[in-house]
C-alpha cells in the first residue's frame, strides 16, 4: 500500500506542477465549465470531436493538486479516443474513486489514473477528482448549465 501511495503522491505532484493539454482550445465542438463551490475549483473543459472520435481535448481553469491532476490524466487518456470509451471511461473513473473501500473495484483500461483508487478513503476529495470528468460528460452531451459538485 505504501508504493501506490507514493506513486499516487508522485502522479498527483507532476500532473499538478505541469499539466498536460492545458489551455482553451481555440477549435473546439463541445464545451462546458465546472465548478466545485466547497473548495473553489473552476474548470472548462474543451473538446474537438470529429467523426465520433475526440480528435483534441484540453482543460483551464484552477484548482487544488488532486482536481487538476484529474483534469490533466483524464485529457491525457481521452485524446484519440471514441466518444463511447470516453464515456465507459467516465463510468470506470467513477466507480474507481466512489466504490466503498471494502469492496474491489477495477481500474481496467484507466491507465495511469488507477493511483486515484486511494481517494475513496477521502469523501470529500471525491468532488475534486470527478470535477474535470463531470464537466466533460456535460460537454460531451451538450448540457449548458454549468456542472456543480453541489
């Protein structure tokens, strides 16, 4: 256990010192933006589909270590990939960080995003690890409202 925790330290510190595919991204076919009230999270998310493939994908806006950590592995997973796998994708990462922790859960095709598994242990993390993915299921099913934690 003390290697996943170190590992997830080590992922969570790199991702939140240089995020990857941060920035608007100026061509872009969904979007939407988040914010997490409890701790002051805001992030858009932007996505470029095209041919039912997410061809680009990037994030910007602020928030603590383990929010943009999310945001920055997710856009890093997700590009290249079909709408439908980012969608199980979505349902895989959920289950990841909400199951109880007696239970297993599977972070089978999530990649390095597997290191988040130990957030259950911290409910209200939850919030900050599924802002950036919640934000981008609104996008990509064209929702206006902005995303709420609350």
């Amino acid at each position: 256990m003390s290697d996943l925790r170190e590992l997830y330290q080590e992922v969570i510190l790199d991702h939140n010192k240089a995020p990857r595919h941060f920035g608007v991204l100026p061509k872009h076919t969904h979007m939407a933006h988040g914010h997490n009230p409890l701790c002051g999270d805001k992030f858009n998310v932007f996505v470029q589909v095209e041919s039912e493939k997410i061809s680009d994908i990037s994030f910007e806006g602020s928030g603590c270590a383990i929010s943009k950590a999310s945001a920055s592995l997710m856009t890093e997973l997700l590009l290249g990939k079909s709408v439908e796998e980012a969608k199980k994708a979505f349902t895989a990462f959920h289950a990841l960080v909400t199951t109880e922790m007696d239970q297993p859960v599977s972070a089978e095709g999530l990649g390095k995003l597997a290191v988040f598994s130990g957030v259950r242990e911290f409910p209200a993390r939850v919030k900050c690890a599924m802002l950036a993915w919640r934000t981008l299921d609104a996008a990509l099913n064209e929702r206006k409202e902005d995303v709420t934690t609350e």
